[in-house]
C-alpha cells in the first residue's frame, strides 16, 4: 500500500536523525490516514490521485507557511521548512515547464481561457501549476 511506503521511508529518515524530513512525512502520513479514513466510510481504497492531491496541499501549505516565517524574519525556521519542502517535492511528479506549457498551448486550437484551463485541468492533472499555465495564456 502506499502509506506503508511513506512509513518506511519516515523510519529511515527517523534512523538517518533527519528532523525535517520526519515533520515533512508525518505531515503526508497524517493527512493520508485521515484520506484514508474518508474513503473506507465510502467503501473505496485511497487511490494515486489522492496520495498526489494530498502531497501537493502539502508542499503549498509549507510553501505558505515558509512565506510567512519569510516576513517574520526568520531564517532557522524558513531554513527547517525548505528541507520539508524539499522532502516533499522527491514525491510530486516533475512539473511542465513554461516552455513546455507555451508549446502545448500554441498547438491548441482554442486559445480561449476558459477551453485552455479545462484542457490541462484534465489531460495534466498534477503535472502542471495552474498558475504558471494562467500567466503563460496572459501572454497569448
């Protein structure tokens, strides 16, 4: 099952002493026990798709959190929480680039946002940041 390798995973980091990287995949195990749990009420499995929605709500809530120490001034804390990130982001599939997305977007008929936005929202879910997709379309 995929939380077991979570699990593993943290008890390596565990014998390794990699603090940040215990915080960052309690965080992930938390939050797909508690999908977990959603889903058994349901009677359905945790699945990909929610093991990649629950990494990435991750990595923006530390991205956010991290922002916010960033205001505060401090370092030691935005410091721990880029390690975190980085734990997080060795389990999210890499990302298109805006080359990458400009490409795909030029061979689309439809330039209209509404049509674009649906297209990578369905054909490349999860592997691409909606925003960088709203800013590359801005220069259509």
């Amino acid at each position: 099952m995929l939380l077991d390798g979570f699990k593993k995973e943290k008890i390596e980091a565990m014998k390794q002493r990699d603090a940040d990287a215990v915080k960052a995949l309690n965080v992930i195990i938390n939050k797909l026990m508690l999908i977990t749990i959603d889903k058994r009420e349901k009677g359905k499995e945790l699945d990909d798709a929610d093991v990649l929605s629950a990494l990435q709500k991750t990595e923006k809530e530390l991205l956010e959190e991290k922002a916010a120490f960033e205001k505060a001034g401090r370092a030691e804390t935005v410091a721990s929480l880029d390690k975190q990130i980085e734990t997080v982001r060795k389990y999210l599939p890499k990302l298109l680039s805006a080359e990458e997305i400009k490409e795909i977007i030029a061979s689309l008929e439809d330039k209209s946002v509404p049509s674009v936005m649906r297209h990578f929202k369905t054909q490349y879910a999860g592997k691409v940041d909606m925003k960088i997709v709203n800013d590359v379309l801005k220069t259509f």
